[in-house]
C-alpha cells in the first residue's frame, strides 16, 4: 500500500511506520521492538495514531507478532495482532479501513511481490476511502 516500514532490528530498537502520499491522514506510527529473532520472529509495539473520540480508551499499545516457521520446502508466515479496540475494526468489507482490511491486502501484496518481483497497487475502491 505505499507505506514506509523503518525498523531497528534488536531489542529496543525504534519502529515507524510512514504513510504514502495521499495517505498522510493516517499520520506515521511509532513502536519499539520487543523480540527480534533473524529469519524467525519480529515482535514489535505498534502505536496507532487515534482520532480524538478513542484518547484514553486504550489499555495498552497494540502489539504485531511475524512468525516464520519452515515447513519442509516452505515457510508459512503467522502475523498476529493483537490489544486492538472495536474501533480498529471495520464492518464494510469494500474497503481498505481498518486492521481487518488492511492486513489482507498487505499480505496478499507481499505474497505477489515474492511471486512475481511486483508488489500490488491498490488505490481507493470507488465511493469509499483508502
């Protein structure tokens, strides 16, 4: 989707996440590493940048785990995330908002661009936002 992932990869190091031209409402995101094991697992904090209706409402930051495990020939990835609120969360499926969305597409262009050397376009579905 355009987004800019800028990671130290150790213990501690610093996460930001830079969003796209013309998806600079998102504002960028800011974490901290918490487990970093090359070619196997990245956990890190993820600090969404809420609207004004949702200060205060989160207990604590949300959290992504990658897991690569070798499964013979190939290697199957697990991405969770967790410490989400209902508001992270979007009802309409025809859109790229909201974590449930989001990951799809950003897996999905992951895996073509593995594929293929391309990774996927994806611009605003008519009548709705990024």
């Amino acid at each position: 989707m355009g987004f800019r992932f800028e990671v130290e990869l150790k213990v501690g190091g610093a996460v930001r996440i830079l969003p796209p031209k013309g998806f600079e409402r998102y504002g960028d995101h800011a974490g901290e590493v918490l487990v970093c094991e090359p070619f196997r697992k990245l956990v890190y904090t993820w600090n969404p940048k809420d609207k004004p209706e949702l200060a205060g409402k989160r207990d604590s930051l949300s959290r992504v785990t990658y897991e690569l495990t070798p499964m013979g020939a190939l290697v199957k990835l697990r991405l969770i995330h967790e410490n989400l609120l209902p508001e992270d969360l979007e009802k309409d499926p025809n859109t790229f908002q909201g974590i449930n969305n989001g990951w799809p597409a950003i897996l999905s262009s992951l895996k073509s661009l593995l594929e293929t050397g391309e990774a996927i376009t994806f611009r605003p579905l008519a009548g709705t936002s990024a």
